[in-house]
C-alpha cells in the first residue's frame, strides 16, 4: 500500500524526475499543478542560499494554488539529495528540506541512515534510487521508506538490468512503495510499469521538452528530434555511467562510438573532464526519447500521459 502522500492528490501515478541543472521552481510548481509529483535536485539552486528562496517559492504558490482550487489541489513535491561524499552540501540542504518539512525526499548515490532519520522528524518520506537489488536491500535496511529502480535505458545515471527483472527481484522481498524509471515516455508505459509490479512510473525525458524545464532550445529541439539509437551509455563524463544525446556529444568535438572510460573513483558533478561539461554540454536522456513529438507546455505532456493511459487501461480491460 502506497502512503497517502503518493497515493492522494495525484491524477496520475507519476512522479517526475529531478533533472540536473534543468528541474527549478517554474518545472516543478507546474508539474505539480498538472498532477504529478514534481521535483528538483537541491544543486540546482546556486549559491545554496537560493536553495531556502526556491523551497520558500514552491511551497507558498502550491499553498495558494491549493486555496484557490480547493476541487483540484496540487500533488506533493520532491527534493533530490545527493548523498554521495562528493556533495559537501549536503548538511545545509537537508536542514533546508527540514526548515521547509519537504513531503518527499529522493536520495541518490548511497545511503545514508542520517538523511533518513531526518526527512522521518518531520513526516516526510524517502525514495531512493538503485540500479540493482544489492542497493535496493541497503537502501531500505538504512531506513529509506520506497525505491526508484533505475533501469537500463533511462536518462541520466542508469542501470544495466531489464526492468522486468528488477523489479521482480525486488518484489521478492520488498512490499512498500516502488517507482520504476527507465524509457517512460507514454501512458502506456506507466501503466506496463504497475503491471510487472511497480507502484509508480519515474519519467524525466519528456519534461525536459517542457515550455517550463530551463534547458537551452537546442537541447529541447534535439530531443524532440531523437530517437532511442541517438543515446549512448559512458561513464566519461562524470565517473558514473549514464545517458547522453549522441548529438550533443557530437557537437562538443567528440567521437560517440569511441569515447574513453572513466576512472569511477574520479566521480565530479562540477569540473568538466573535458572541455565540455556533463549536463550543461554533453545532454542526458533516456531510450524513451522517441515518444516526444514536440516542446509543449508540462499540462499539455501531463494530459497527454493520462490520455495514453487511460486508454491503455481501457483496452486491456476491455
């Protein structure tokens, strides 16, 4: 059984995924009026005091919004902490979430008893994102409350596994809340998500070609423009595998079918292993990229996803 935080309020069972540098208040205020959770990464907000003025921002027009459309309040939102030792932010962006009581925490790159303990003070809840059933037991032993099985084809930092098989093994042994991330970009495919097993859908391609997401209008255009043999899976951009837009790698001088292999231990969000750095050069996304047609306003994606779903629902029940 899902809480109510990700059960209640939501007109789609979709929580969309914090994007590096893109996601910030605009995207997630507007995900969250459409009806699905919206979020951002806590590194977006720079210098970190804009972190307090963007919580401040999210939660006080959510709150309005709510008071004016008491018939249709928006869905809760989520902040991305990256846990790993590399993020020396992370002490003040959690008392951040904390100041604010932030409904939904999503922790990324380890597993920290800490920010659990935390995030529970107040009443929220944390999702954690694995890449394979190791993690996931870890996760879950230090505490956090649900999963994102990070499966092989979704943007960004990736995993290797079929999502039918990782949310299977998952499902052997853990009942609480699972999202499933990896190529998500239909209604369809948020309904086959809860079909293998998955609670929820994690979807972040299709936002990025958003009217509100802050990315450049070549990086909208180009995935618009691509299809899933236009991604290429490297760990030389951040020490990390993940997905990127053969097109932007292209672009930055680089060969995509000849690129080196990172030393993981070098693992760095912030200095560029080449002239050109991750996310901001070189651009993520995941397989699904072929279901976006074009840039559209997020309640335009928003309807559209539950449209395909609906249908979906309609013609496999049918």
């Amino acid at each position: 059984m899902l809480p109510p935080i990700l059960r209640e309020k939501l007109r789609l069972p979709v929580v969309a995924s914090p994007l590096f540098i893109i996601s910030h208040p605009a995207l997630t205020i507007a995900q969250c009026k459409a009806g699905v959770v919206g979020a951002f990464p806590s590194l977006n907000a720079r210098p970190e005091s804009q972190l307090d003025e963007w919580l401040a921002q999210v939660t006080e027009e959510l709150a309005a919004h709510d008071a004016a459309h008491p018939d249709r309040p928006a869905a809760p939102f989520a902040v991305n902490q990256i846990v790993h030792t590399s993020n020396k932010r992370l002490e003040h962006d959690l008392m951040m979430c904390v100041k604010y009581k932030v409904p939904i925490v999503i922790s990324s790159l380890g597993a920290v008893p800490e920010v659990n303990a935390a995030v529970h003070s107040y009443g929220g809840i944390v999702l954690h994102d694995i890449i394979n059933n190791r993690h996931a037991n870890s996760a879950i032993r230090k505490g956090a409350d649900g999963l994102i099985a990070v499966a092989v084809g979704a943007g960004g930092h990736a995993g290797t596994l079929s999502p039918f098989a990782l949310v299977q093994e998952i499902r052997e042994w853990f009942d609480g809340p699972l999202l499933l991330a990896g190529a998500i970009g239909t209604g369809g495919g948020i309904l086959a998500a809860q079909a293998m097993g998955a609670d929820m859908a994690y979807v972040g391609t299709p936002f990025i070609a958003t009217e509100e997401a802050r990315a450049s209008d070549g990086y909208k255009q180009m995935i618009v423009d691509s299809k899933a043999g236009d991604i290429v899976y490297s760990n030389y951009f951040t020490g990390i595998h993940g997905n990127y837009l053969k097109g932007s790698i292209t672009a930055a001088g680089m060969n995509p079918d000849d690129l080196p292999v990172a030393d993981p231990s070098k693992m760095d969000f912030e200095t560029a292993t080449t002239g050109a750095k991750a996310w901001k050069d070189i651009w993520g996304a995941g397989q699904g990229v072929g279901a976006v047609k074009g840039i559209v306003p997020v309640a335009e994606l928003v309807d559209r996803l539950d449209r395909e779903y609906r249908e979906a629902r309609s013609r496999i029940c049918g």
